[in-house]
C-alpha cells in the first residue's frame, strides 16, 4: 500500500478517467507520462471500464491505476481481476472491505459524515475519499474532522476542478484530490491537446521522477 500512498501524496491529485474509448485512453496515458504523473482512476460505470483499466495496465504497467465506483465484491473481484492497484469506493461497504484488506489491496472508502469516519476506523484506515467534495460546507466538515481525527487523511473528490483542488490542498488533513477536470480535453473525437497540456502542466507543474 505504501507504493501507492506515496505516489498519491507526491502527485497531490488523481485523474479520473471517465472516457470510453481506447483512443482517449492511450491519449491521457501519454500526457500523464509527460508531467511525470503515473496514476489514474478508471471508474466501474460502463461496460468498457474493465477492459480499460486492463488495457492501461498493459499499455503502462508502471503507472498505477486504481478502479473507482466499487461497490459490490463482484466489482472489486473484476477490478483486481484487470490489474487494478487500488480501489475506490463511494462509501464504507463491509463486504467490499474486508475482501480488499484481506487481500493486502489498497482501499480508499468514501466518507462524508463522522458516522462514517468512524466506521472506516473500525478497519485501521488512517487515509479515506471524502466524497462527495463538492457539497456545501465540504471544506468546513473536513476542518471539523481535524480535531477528533488529528491522524486522519482525506482524498478529495467529486468535482474538484482546479479552484477547488487548491481550496482543498490547503487543508491540513487532505493530501490529494481525485476529478475529471483535468483530462477532459482528451475526452472527445477532437481531442484538444493543447488545453490538455494546459491543465495537466496547471496540475503537476513541471515534475520530474525525482
């Protein structure tokens, strides 16, 4: 776990794929590779998705994908099934929990409420998702966390374009964001490269693998 933790705290942000062909895919892949950001989430929302995330794995074996939106023990089999590195959920499902952490999987389990914080703790998870990150008074509930959770860490996600991405980085328990927003360019017949550039460089800034 500690592999993908440290990329997700080094890179601060976590592009969400949600394309559906494989020409897109192949196009955000080699962008990320050119601002050193070697992650992506690849959500379980459409009939393509596994094969997707199978074909970025194969396609870029060092980065690390991640399936999103698991929320039944069937998605977490076929996920890991693909290659997925970790997994991402909207909530603290118990079944989809325990199948991961018995399986030594990095699981991140979205929370919103103290309710479920709590419950997450119930499985030693010191890093959760908050979702969903754009709902009022998200940034408000995560510094009221702070306090009884001091030992807590939160992924930010579910709409997080770039203002809200550094509103969120300047909380001191969140330690990345996850959206779409970023590789949208990409996503489309026409993809724009240049805006694509634009935000990725917006995003990473000029990384290198050191």
């Amino acid at each position: 776990m500690s592999s993908v933790l440290n990329l997700i705290k080094s890179v601060q942000y976590i592009p969400i794929f949600q394309g559906k062909a494989e020409t897109e895919l192949h196009t955000v892949l080699s962008h990320l590779e050119g601002v050193y950001a070697p992650i992506m989430e690849i959500p379980l929302r459409c009939e393509e998705a596994p094969e997707l995330l199978q074909l970025a794995k194969k396609t870029a074996p060092h980065f690390k994908i991640g399936a999103g939106s698991v929320s039944t023990v069937s998605d977490a089999e076929k996920a890991l099934d693909c290659g997925a590195d970790y997994l991402m959920s909207a909530g603290v499902n118990d079944r989809v929990m325990a199948y991961a952490l018995d399986r030594n999987i990095p699981i991140f389990p979205g929370v919103y409420t103290p309710s479920d914080v709590e419950k997450a703790i119930q499985y030693d998870l010191k890093i959760m998702k908050f979702f969903p990150a754009n709902a009022p008074d998200s940034m408000t509930l995560l510094d009221a966390f702070y306090g009884p959770y001091p030992e807590l860490e939160f992924i930010a996600t579910g709409g997080v374009d770039d203002y809200l991405r550094r509103d969120f980085l300047e909380c001191q328990n969140v330690v990345a964001c996850g959206g779409s927003w970023p590789i949208k360019p990409a996503l489309s017949n026409t993809p724009n490269l240049e805006e694509l550039d634009r935000r990725l460089t917006l995003f990473y800034g000029q990384r290198s693998l050191a």
